[in-house]
C-alpha cells in the first residue's frame, strides 16, 4: 500500500564522527524513502553504515557523531526551495503576500487565512488548525517541505516522535535491558510512558466511527461490545465523559480509560497497574512461553533468544508508524535467527505499518520486504523491488554480495568479494567501490556516478554500460 505522502524520507544526507584520526565521513548524499504501509530492506557489509543511517532517524548517534548536511523529513517530504531574500518574510501572523505569490507560482495555494509561526528552529504556515507546510532556513535559503524534518525538531518533539511514532528493535538485546531491573519493571515503563493516554498504557485501537457513541452517560452498547471482545468488559456503573479531544470512561469516579484518535482510528488506553496482562499479550504474540515466568526474571536470566523477544514486544506496545528492524539476528545462534526473522516476517505481514528491516541475511529479506536498499560506503548504490535484487541485480557490488551469500543447494563454496571497505577518513575518489571492483574504469576513479533509473522501480550508481 502506499500513498502520495511518504512516512520517511531522507534527502542527501551526510554524517560523520570526529575521530582521532580526523573526520570519519561515513554517510555521504544518502537518499531514502519509504511510503505509508511499504516494507524495506537494506543491506550490505558490516560498516557500511547501515546502522548510522537508522540512529540518524532516531537521532540517538553518539556524542562524536557530526551531521554535516541533509534532511530526514517524517510524515511528508521536500518540495521546493527559496533564496536567501525570502527570509525577510518569515514574521508570526498572517503569511506575507509575496510569500503566497510564491508558493502559488510553485503549485502549492495557500488559503486566506494562512497563519506562519515559529516552532524551535522552523517555522510553521497553518491553516484551519493544521500544518500546512514547514520552512527550514539553511546556507543557502529556505528549505520547504511538509512534514517534519527531524534534525531540527526540537527535544519535546523528538521525546514524541520515539515515544509515538518510531520503534526500533535492537540489534544487540543484552545491552538494550538493564541488567538491574527485572523485565516487569521494564515493560511497565514501557508500557506507562510509550505513547498517549496521559500516563495510561495502551490497549487496543478501535474504528474511528465509535467517535459517534461518544456522549455523555452510559456508554453505547456497541462501545460495550468491542470492549468485551477485547477481554476489557465494562462493569455496569461504568460512564462516558467527553472533554476536548478524547473520551473518558469512568468506574466509580475514577478514570478507567482513555479514548483518543490515533493515526489509523481511536486508540484505547487504561490503567498501569494492569501492565502484567498487557505484557502477557504482547509475550504471546512474540512466542514466549510461560511468560509470567519471563516477566518476573532478570534480562541475564533468560537466553538470547528470549531476550530479542522481549525486546521485540517492547517494540510493538504500542501502535507506531515506522518499525525499525536493525539486524536483530546478529547476536544471536543461527537456529534462533530462523526463528526470531519467521517471527518479524510474521508481524510485519499481519500490521499495516511501514518498516525498514537492516539486515545480512539476504533470503530472509526477500520473504517480506517489497523494496531492497543495497548500501557501500556509506552511499546507495542499488535500489530496486526485492524480486529484481535477487534474479537481475546491476551493480557489480551487489553481484558480489549474492554470490557471497552461502547456498544450501551446493555448487562449491561462496565466493567473496576482494579488498576491504573504504577507510572513511581517506575515502577514494570517485565510486568508492572502484578499488574493490573487477570492471572499474578510470572515470570511476574520478567521478561519483549517480543513481540512474534503468527499469521500473530499479536504480542504480554505476558507470558502466
């Protein structure tokens, strides 16, 4: 499923780490996007930077890390921009003239009643209660999109973006629990601060047209109903308060639920003190067994296994609209992989949100990603349906890493790739896979070569014919 308006997307991105060496420039001019309800995949070598470009999204890089240029735009993505002269426009109050003349020559008519405002370090144009579009001042002028754009949200903001809306699960689950609390305590953090409901954990999600049984008094049979069959029944004395933008249901006077909209209808929370039968649910749909057992240990009691489980239901509390993946397999044995990717391969088929799932395990990602990002050095290099990866890829990398890739069918041995990555400190000029690369010429050697349509969906940076 996708949509005109992308969940993610990442334009000429470039990040760094200041090293002893000098600056390590890992990410250079990386692009990315992702379309509501779209699953997918990047892979490459170890060191590629697959990984900095999802802390980028998160924004949890390390104190080191250095981001020198590019955007990450959540929710929307970037339509035009301006010279340095329309900043003299951006005042609070009603959108400037010229500044609408603008915007109409670039196709994009604001509304009369168009208002600008200033949100940390963007400015905002609403209109009848809404954001409308955001402006970005950078070097070289004003940077116009829709959406957010996550590098210059401010604190709040990025608390509720991964409180709300991104989850990531790890890549390494033994340093991701604390080792000191037992994993009720964890999940019950979980539980109480991801997401809305003013301190309430999150329940379930129910159609958006019960917003209509939402009167004061008793709630309505149907309300009654979904209520039951979610195993929550409503005791008799139970009532309705509408206030503001949600629903209260209410149980001797004392608030029992919480009823607001989501992303994809009404969203349902209650009360911490019964996080043990949510984490119970959640458990089960992980595959945990005897999780009462599990939610009473310490993380360093339970396997490896296990651990990504708990992780992975951490992951999916509450509801979000981007699931990050990134190589949760890694440390873990390779029976146990097959397990835990069946087990996100699974999620990923019944929910219908958008997900990036980072991986080394190329068979696996055909199963259940629609699209497959191929990174080296820091840069992409392919981009095409997962199918078309796999049985007509076109950069030499990419051959490269599927030959690599062990064959259970037999053939002989794997064959590698020679050479090693690229040091990012000194990176080579040009293709920066042209010193590993059979079929370099000398223009990769010199020029970057850019990502070029060869076929439906299908992109690819190479200068070969």
């Amino acid at each position: 499923m996708k949509s005109s308006e992308p969940v993610l997307e990442i334009e000429n991105l470039n990040v760094g780490y200041e090293t002893y060496r000098g600056f390590s420039h890992v990410l250079k001019d990386l692009n990315l996007t992702l379309e509501k309800g779209e699953k997918i995949g990047v892979i490459g070598e170890s060191g590629c930077g697959k990984t900095t470009t999802m802390k980028s999204i998160h924004q949890i890089l390390a104190s080191n890390a250095v981001m020198k240029s590019g955007s990450i735009y959540f929710k929307g993505r970037h339509l035009f921009e301006l010279d340095p002269f329309y900043k003299r426009y951006l005042k609070k109050g009603p959108v400037a003239s010229k500044l609408k003349a603008t915007f109409e020559e670039k196709g994009n008519l604001l509304p009369d009643n168009a208002t600008m405002s200033k949100i940390g370090k963007r400015w905002v144009i609403k209109a009848n209660g809404s954001e409308q579009y955001n402006i970005d001042q950078t070097s070289n002028g004003l940077n116009i999109h829709t959406g957010t754009n996550v590098l210059t949200m401010n604190k709040k903001e990025l608390l509720n973006l991964r409180r709300k809306h991104v989850s990531m699960i790890p890549q390494d689950p033994t340093a991701s629990l604390n080792p000191l609390f037992k994993i009720k305590t964890q999940m019950k953090d979980i539980l109480k601060y991801s997401g809305g409901g003013g301190g309430k954990m999150y329940l379930f999600s129910i159609k958006q047209e019960y917003a209509k049984s939402f009167k004061t008094g008793y709630p309505h049979e149907k309300l009654s109903e979904v209520f039951e069959k979610k195993d929550y029944p409503l005791p008799t004395n139970a009532r309705i308060e509408t206030k503001e933008k949600r629903a209260i249901i209410k149980v001797k006077n004392k608030n029992k639920y919480v009823i607001e909209s989501g992303d994809s209808g009404l969203d349902v929370y209650g009360d911490i003190e019964g996080y043990k039968k949510r984490a119970i649910e959640l458990f089960n749909e992980v595959s945990l067994s005897d999780p009462e057992r599990v939610l009473d240990s310490y993380p360093f009691q339970l396997s490896g296994g296990m651990r990504q489980r708990v992780c992975i239901a951490m992951s999916l509390a509450t509801p979000k609209d981007l699931l990050i993946a990134d190589e949760p397999t890694t440390n873990l044995d390779v029976t146990i992989q097959a397990q835990v990717l069946r087990l996100i391969g699974d999620i990923l088929a019944e929910r219908d949100f958008s997900a990036i799932f980072v991986s080394q395990a190329l068979g696996a990602l055909k199963k259940f990603v629609d699209r497959i990002y191929v990174m080296y050095g820091g840069t992409v290099v392919e981009v095409a349906n997962a199918d078309d990866i796999f049985k007509k890829p076109e950069h030499p990398y990419t051959i490269g890493l599927i030959e690599s890739t062990p064959k259970l069918t037999g053939g002989g041995f794997s064959v590698g790739i020679a050479g090693q990555t690229p040091d990012y400190v000194d990176p080579p000029s040009g293709c920066r896979f042209h010193p590993r690369c059979e079929e370099a010429s000398t223009m990769c050697k010199q020029e970057e070569p850019m990502l070029v349509k060869i076929g439906k969906d299908h992109y690819v940076a190479c200068w070969r014919d």
